[in-house]
C-alpha cells in the first residue's frame, strides 16, 4: 500500500514530473510561458505534449481531453483516443503539441447569452499552462480555457484568469511604491472549504425530487433534527468514513490538499476542507472535488448532495472561500507583520479590500446568486443577502484610531501616523470568528461565506478579484501623483484615513441574523438587501460595474450581458423543473397514496358501525374529514401551481425571472404546505416515498 507521499500527486503531470522528463530548455520555455505569459513555440509544445503523452500512457490513460469550465456550472469534456494509424497496419500512441495547445468543441450547445447563434458552432479550448494536467478514469486531462469562434469567453476559467492578472498589474504598483522592486507577481490564492450531505443511495432512487432538482420539494419535519446539536463535530459513522478514506485516497492522487474532514451541524452533513492554493489551481480542484464526491459516494451506495439547501428546517450547505493575496517573495499582504513598514502595507491593502466589498457589494452579492443558495441566504445557518465586512474588535479599534488622529487604546497609549510611528503589533486571532457575517477577516484572510455549496467558485473570485484590483487602482493613482501634497507618509496616512471614513458603513461585528442589524444596514446605512437571484442579476447591469469590469478587461460588455441573460435562463429553468417535478409528485404520488388512506379509513369505519352500529368512531370520523379537506386543498393547490408554470409573464427574461419569484414560487409553498400536512396524518406505510426521517437518519 503507498503511503501519502508517494500517492499523492501521483496521476498529476506536475512540475516534479516535467523536471524528470522534459529537457533543460524545455522545462525553463515551459516555465518562462507560466510565469511570465511568453507565447510557447510549437516545438516547445510538441515536446511537452510527447512526454505528456508517454506518462500518461505509462500510468494507463488511452485518451486525452481538453477539460473545461463553461457556464453550466459543472465541467466538459469530450474524449479522443492518442491512437494513432502506423504503416504496418497497426497503430502507435501519438500526441501533438498543437492537439495540446488548442482544440475544437462544438460551441453550439453550450449556454452563451446570445453571443452566438445556434448554427454558429465553432468554439476553441485553450490550454492553462498554469494548472497541471492530470489523469481520471484512463484520461488525460488538459485543464483548459473555452471560447467563441470570435474570441469572447464561453467559461469561468477565462475571466478568473483576468481577474487575477488584473489584481497582479495593480498590487506591483502598489508595491514598489513601498520599495518592493524585488516583487515579480502577486496572486491571489484561496481554501475553499465543502459542505455537502451524505443519503442512502436507494432511499435517494424513490425521491423523484431529489433526482431531478437535487433537493427535496416535500417533507414534513421530523421528530428530531438538528436541535441537540449532536452531530457538530460528532464520531463519523463506520460507513461514512469510508466513504471519505476513499475520497482522500482519489483526491490526493490528483494532487488535491484535502485536509480537514467532519461532521457538520444538521444530520448526514459533513465537511470537507483543503489547503489553500493559487485560486485558479484551486477552483479546478473544487470542481474535480465535487465531481469526485459524486462518483465514490456511489461506491458506498450513498448519493452525494451539493445542493444549497437539500432539506427545508435544518441547515443548508455553503462553500467558504477563503481568500488572500501573495507575492512571490513569500509575503501575505493581509498578514500584520511586525514593523512600522510592513503595518503600513498590510493597512493599505486592508483597506482597499475594505472600500472593494463597500463599492461593489452588489456584484459580491450577485456572484453568489443561484435559485439554490436563494433558500439558504439570510436564514439562521448562513450569512444574510446584506454583504458587511467583519474585522473584530482589535482591528476595528485600530480603525478608529487612525480615522480620527487619535490615541489607539490598545496594549498601549499611542498615537498612530503610518510611517512615523511604529504601529501596535496586531495579533492574528486575537478576535473570535462571527459566523453570520458574509466577509470575514480572519487573521491573515478574509473567509466569504456567502459562495453555495453547488457553485463554482470562480464567479465570486473573479468579482472579488476585479473590485480589489480597483480600489488598488484608484490607490495608486492616488500616491503615485506628484502633485499631492506632503511626502509619501503623509499621503499615505491620510488615504488610508479618508478610505475608513468614507467607507466604515460596511464594517459590521454584531450579530448578522438580528432583524434589527438588516435594517440598520439598509435604512440608516444604505447598503444594499438583494435578498433574490432576480434582484441580485440587476447589479451585472448597473453602469458602473459594468465600467469596471470592462476597463480591467475582466469582460467585455458584450460577456457581462451576455452572462446576465445566462444566469437569468438558468434560473428560471430550475425553478420551472421543480415546479413541473411538485406537480408530478403531488399528482402521481401524493394524491393517490392519502386518497388510499382515507379510503381504507372510511371502509373501516363503514365495517365497524355494520358491525357495532352504537361505537362514536369520533376519531376516525375526524381525521377523515381532515384529510378529506387536504385532498381538497392539494389538488386546487397543484392547478393553481400548474397554471401559473407557463403563464406569459412578459416578454423578456427579466420579467419572467420575477414572475418566478412572485408566482411561480410562492404556489410551490402553497402545495408544499398542504402536502406536508398530509405526511403527518397519513400512515407511514401509505407514504410514497422515504421521508426527513428516513433520509436524514439513514446512513
């Protein structure tokens, strides 16, 4: 059995591996193409593809693909065998540097928002040269970026790839405004931690909810759920933790730091953690996680669930990104330090990180917004749809110090001037983490809770990334300027002073579930509630975002209008399945399994007054009449569902999306409401499908 070391990265064709088997002036082109963006030579790529393909062949991959991203919201990939035709009539395996570089998919059938027409099928995939190829199921697989036949992107991993090449271009002249010419590159890395549940797989099978929409659209609470709290951190089931063995033994061959493991609060949820990584490595591998999770469950006869909220009254599932910025010299921008120079960095970059979540909580909030995480945003378990920034006590109090020129009272008395005065030691963890805040700094990062547990994490990387990048922008404009007046120190202090004071209504470290916090927020301090993916989608449109995003080169306007109309199909379509799945369900099965009951009820109760014609039968006569009264009220509830499904509610998406919200959504709590009535006094042997209590206990 191979130990951890030697299985981990095993199936990555990782730097170890290209040292190994590439040339010294293939290796450092390779490098110079990674680090430094210079085009690689043909002749560059067909040795690398040559020892690619011979690695590969060697650990028993057949085939390769271009895997990519597009905006399904899951991978693709599409497979060709390296087997080639020799002229002795048999075949050799064979690997071309341009197979490697780009391929051609059918862009067609994939989402775009109108920038192609259906006939218009051309795409191209594009190898990342900075995440590494790996092997899964007999395949080799090219991480790759995805675009249209004009150029416009078609993925996630384009504008992600953007958005950190941005951040770099405006950290560098931020830098060397401290003096850091030895800086090369700043990135941004991030540790996204995974929630997910845990169901019996043939339980899963009779649940036509949980097939079609990954979430149960009926179920009637059961007698325990999450109350005692007797599963946070609790002992992992003997079937569960082999489940995870083998999801560690899969992940860590294709190089993934999972971590950190456990049970989360509601029952048969469970967590899992990894080391933080570059975010565009790492928004790969919480793909190929989710992915894995899937495929191993089913060896266990469990099914994986990633959706936000797969069970109404106990907790739902978020992904925590956790996010920092680096430079190649081994710095974390967001670490402290220990020395008046290096707090004044950390400051600065505070702050711009600060005015970003400020300025552009609109596009955070967005970035999160699926019909899902809708379910999940704002109840007891996850942070509210306002976004706030958490900082804790100690920093906040430096803050203030430095806002108003006054003494920071702190271990101790002293007044704070950046570049004059030597600032307080900040120790990292020296506050408590708030849960119910959506942008929380802890330490040397910010964790964004808000990011649902079914979601790539690109799309809140790539918002979080553009909007520190234009805080940076509009701080170095500002320092670099000749014009200002006094020294550098000065313009410092006072740039970091004017932005907390401009922008100090985003810094919240109360309680973030109080009713009372979400209208302070919105009524005294004027920040935004999108509490739904249809007021939230607004924000792709607002001028200003859209300036921004275009003038870093994150998107075109053509890409960010494109994906509003995107996001918007998608999440009408997912409500209008869950619809259509709660009018089958409630029609086929629900319907029929209590008019049984009832039926047999009432037959009963026919034999018993033939028999004893003086018995009351008070009882039985009661819960006919009830359930009788729900038959009722079911099936008006589900023609009224139906009848709103496909009503014309305007002529455009945007309409329509809020149709949904108002109409179409609201109907499905109406016949969610009666049905679950009627779980409760119908027999369990009578239920069509398993139940909470069934599903939740069951593993």
């Amino acid at each position: 059995m191979s130990t951890v070391p030697e299985l981990f990265g095993s199936m990555v064709f990782d730097d170890k591996v290209m040292r190994a088997r590439l040339s010294a002036d293939v290796y450092r082109s390779l490098k110079d193409t990674i680090r430094k963006g210079k085009k690689l030579d043909l002749s560059v790529a067909n040795a690398v593809a040559d020892a690619m393909c011979e690695w590969a062949v060697e650990n028993g991959a057949t085939h390769y693909t271009h895997w990519f991203q597009p905006l399904t919201g899951i991978t693709a990939e599409k497979h060709d065998g390296f087997l080639t035709p020799a002229p002795d009539s048999h075949v050799i395996m064979k690997f071309s540097g341009k197979e490697l570089i780009t391929g051609e998919p059918d862009a067609s059938s994939f989402p775009s928002g109108g920038l192609r027409a259906t006939f218009e099928a051309r795409g191209y995939t594009a190898w990342d040269p900075t995440s590494y190829a790996f092997i899964k199921e007999k395949t080799l697989c090219i991480p790759t970026a995805f675009c249209s036949y004009g150029g416009e992107a078609l993925d996630k991993k384009t504008p992600l790839l953007r958005s950190m090449e941005a951040l770099n271009r405006q950290a560098l002249r931020v830098l060397k405004l401290f003096g850091n010419s030895d800086v090369q590159h700043v990135v941004t890395n991030v540790g996204p931690e995974q929630e997910y549940f845990l169901i019996d797989r043939d339980m899963y099978l009779k649940r036509k909810d949980l097939i079609f929409t990954g979430r149960t659209l009926f179920g009637a609470k059961p007698p325990k759920g999450q109350e005692l709290d007797d599963h946070y951190f609790g002992a992992i089931k003997p079937r569960v933790k082999a489940f995870m063995e083998e999801l560690n033994e899969e992940l860590w061959k294709l190089g993934i730091y999972a971590k950190t493991e456990h049970n989360e609060v509601a029952p048969c949820q469970h967590e899992l953690a990894p080391i933080f990584t570059v975010t565009n490595i790492a928004s790969d591998h919480n793909q190929l996680t989710m992915e894995i999770m899937k495929k191993v469950a089913r060896n266990h006869n469990l099914m994986c669930l990633l959706h936000e909220k797969p069970f109404a009254g106990v907790n739902g599932s978020g992904k925590h990104n956790n996010w920092s910025m680096s430079t190649d010299t081994g710095v974390n921008l967001l670490s402290p330090g220990e020395t008046p120079y290096e707090n004044a960095q950390f400051l600065l970059f505070l702050v711009a990180v600060i005015k970003a979540v400020d300025d552009y909580q609109g596009l955070l909030r967005l970035s999160v917004a699926t019909a899902g995480n809708d379910h999940r945003l704002g109840a007891n378990e996850a942070p509210p749809a306002v976004v706030s920034v958490f900082l804790g006590d100690e920093l906040t109090a430096v803050l203030e110090a430095l806002e108003t020129d006054s003494p920071y009272e702190g271990t101790e008395r002293h007044r704070l001037r950046l570049g004059a005065d030597v600032l307080p030691r900040f120790n990292r963890d020296t506050t408590d983490r708030n849960r119910t805040s959506p942008f929380a700094f802890t330490g040397n990062k910010f964790e964004f809770r808000m990011v649902g547990s079914n979601d790539s994490i690109s799309s809140a990387n790539i918002e979080i990334n553009a909007a520190v990048a234009e805080s940076l922008r509009q701080f170095a404009d500002r320092l670099e300027a000749t014009d200002g007046e006094g020294d550098f120190d000065t313009r410092l202090h006072d740039l970091i002073r004017d932005t907390i004071r401009k922008h100090k209504r985003i810094l919240f470290n109360g309680n973030g579930y109080d009713d009372a916090w979400i209208k302070e927020a919105t009524e005294v301090r004027g920040l935004k509630n999108l509490r739904t993916t249809p007021d939230a989608l607004q924000m792709l449109l607002v001028p200003e975002n859209i300036n921004m995003l275009v003038r870093h080169r994150i998107y075109s306007e053509m890409e960010i209008r494109s994906r509003y109309e995107i996001r918007l199909e998608n999440y009408i379509r997912t409500v209008r399945i869950e619809a259509l799945t709660m009018v089958d369900m409630a029609r086929r099965e629900i319907l029929p399994a209590v008019m049984r009951y009832c039926g047999d009820l009432a037959g009963g109760l026919s034999t018993k007054k033939t028999v004893c014609p003086e018995l009351k039968c008070g009882s039985e006569q009661k819960l006919i009449a009830k359930l009788s009264a729900l038959i009722d009220e079911i099936d008006e509830a589900t023609e009224a569902l139906e009848s709103c499904i496909d009503e014309k509610a305007g002529e455009n998406l945007t309409e329509q999306a809020f149709h949904i919200r108002d109409t179409v959504l609201s109907r499905m709590n109406a016949l969610r409401a009666v049905c679950d009535e009627a779980e409760t006094l119908t027999a369990a042997s009578y239920w069509p499908f398993p139940t909470y209590s069934d599903l939740l206990f069951g593993v």
